[in-house]
C-alpha cells in the first residue's frame, strides 16, 4: 500500500461521490457515478485487493453505468435537486 | 494529545469511508429524485466495501499470492508479508449482491415512472394525496 497514490485517490472518490448526487442532469449523474466505481477500483488496487478491484471494474464500473443510463432512457432526465 | 492526533491521521482511509457514507446517507434521505437515492444507496454500499478492505490492509505487504510457492519446501512463510484475503473474497460477494439491488431498484423506480410520470418523490406523493380525495 503506498499511502501517496491512497490519498490522492481517496480524494478523487470524494469529489467524484459528491459530484454525482450534485448534478442535475442524470444522465451527467449516471457517467459521474462510473467515474466513481472506476476511482473506488483504482483505490483497490492500490490498497492490494486485485480481485475486487477488476470485479469493481467490470460489474461496478461496467454493468452499472449500463443499468442507470438504460433506466434515464427510459424516464426523465432532468431532476429537481 | 499528539498521539492520539497521530492516530487520527493515520487512519485517513476510514475517515474516507465515514465521509462517504455520510455523502450515501446524505442522498439517500435528503434528495427527492429516486435515481438520486439509488446512487447515494450505491455510494454507502462502496463505502462499506472500502471499510472491510481498509481492515485488510497491511503497510508493506504484497498481494495474497506466494511467490515460488510450487515444490517449495523448508521455509515457512510470514503472514506479515501479504495482505489478509479473507475480507477480499467476503467483499467480492457484497460487489455482486449490490449490483443486484441496483438492478431491482431502477427497475422499481421506471415501474413508478410508469404510473406516475415523475421521479420525484414530492410530485408523486402529491398525486397519491390527490388521488385519495377523488375517490373519496
């Protein structure tokens, strides 16, 4: 674990996490949320945990980028807050 | 008094996970748009996974994998050396479980789009209250 490239990361997620629930545009909420599955994935293969860090990858950072764009395609895309 | 700001700071990785899941939490109670509450959801299940894999953690230690470990014989191996697997393979199962309830809420949520033309959980109670008194 090198605590440089934790930190600077761990930040990232952050701002990333924050970004997500900020936006009011879901779609920008949906890609801010694979941005933060991909930051949390790279934070994980810092921290050593190589196996949930490609599972991340692809199921977090993948599949549920998918799910949540099919599912403003299929409702509305703006919000209120 | 600086010890114990030592060990504060030394700690950062679970301050992360107190200020993610506070971010989750945040979401999941405060914002009114459905999509919304199902990402602050995922944001506090990361956070949790974070949590288990911080405890896994060691300071100079590899990956879980034994280096020359075929047909080696005579010196033991030091669990200091390698990270601790057993949390990785608990969280590899929380990933999948979380990615199934993301599927069934977003699935829930356009279900009430449906109904109710509207994500946002105000509007919808609103044409509930009204729909209540029609009938009545």
């Amino acid at each position: 674990m090198i605590w440089q490239f934790d930190i600077i990361i761990l930040t990232l997620v952050i701002i990333c996490g924050i970004a997500a629930i900020s936006v009011r545009d879901l779609l920008g909420a949906s890609i801010l949320f694979g941005a933060y599955s991909f930051m949390m994935c790279l934070l994980w293969a810092v921290m050593g945990a190589v196996d949930v860090a490609f599972t991340e990858a692809s199921v977090g950072a993948g599949v549920s980028t998918v799910f949540f764009v099919a599912a403003v395609f299929r409702t509305s895309r703006s919000s209120k807050d | 008094m600086e010890e114990l700001a030592a060990v504060f700071v030394a700690r950062y990785n679970y301050w992360g996970v107190i200020i993610l899941m506070g971010i989750g939490l945040y979401a999941m109670i405060a914002k009114t748009n459905m999509v919304k509450k199902i990402i602050g959801m995922n944001i506090f299940q990361t956070a949790i996974i974070l949590f288990y894999i911080s405890t896994a953690a060691k300071y100079g230690a590899s990956i879980p994998i034994i280096a020359h470990g075929h047909g080696a014989q005579g010196h033991g191996i030091r669990a200091a050396d390698y990270m601790n697997p057993l949390p990785h393979v608990l969280m590899l199962t929380a990933i999948v479980v979380s990615v199934a309830t993301l599927g069934v809420a977003l699935a829930l949520a356009v279900r009430v789009y449906w109904n109710y033309d509207s994500l946002e959980e105000d509007e919808i109670l609103n044409q509930i209250k009204a729909g209540q008194l029609n009938r009545k």
